[in-house]
C-alpha cells in the first residue's frame, strides 16, 4: 500500500504552525518601523523546589548509613557482638 505524501500546501502550513508556536512575536507594522526589533517572550516558570527536597531525602538517608556503619563498627571493635568470619 503506497504512503501518502504531504502536498505542498500542507508543508508549507505545517512549517508555519511551527515557527508560530515556537516564539511569541509582537510585530508593529514592519514595512515603517524597521528600526524595532520584534520582542520575543519566553517565558521564565522553572522551579528547583524539588531539587533541594531530593537532596535533603539523601543526605539524610547518607547520614542514616553512615551512623549505622560507624555504630556496627564499633559493636564489632570492642567483642561487643560476634559475627563468626568477621574480625577486627
């Protein structure tokens, strides 16, 4: 079964669809005023909450591990508790 092609009208509304949604233009009437430039807006809504969140969750788990290392080792060290194999 043959695919179908896009005509050429259909290219050349599809590329201006595109060019559209990428950026917001505010155009005065070029052909007199061609000493402004257009404005282009982007937006700014980047948020980095999550960012301080996550790394509050690891270090916190980081410190959790740690303190249990640091107490295993030192259960270990004095004969507090033996775990046959293991010696220090």
């Amino acid at each position: 079964m043959a695919k179908h092609r896009k005509t050429k009208e259909q290219k050349i509304a599809a590329s201006q669809k595109r060019d559209l949604n990428q950026f917001a233009y505010s155009f005065t009437n070029l052909s007199e005023d061609k000493k402004t430039n257009p404005v282009i807006h982007h937006p700014k809504t980047t948020s980095y909450s999550y960012v301080y969140n996550d790394l509050k969750k690891t270090l916190t788990v980081c410190a959790i591990v740690i303190a249990f290392q640091l107490f295993l080792f030192f259960i270990l060290q004095h004969h507090i508790f033996m775990i046959p194999g293991v010696s220090y």
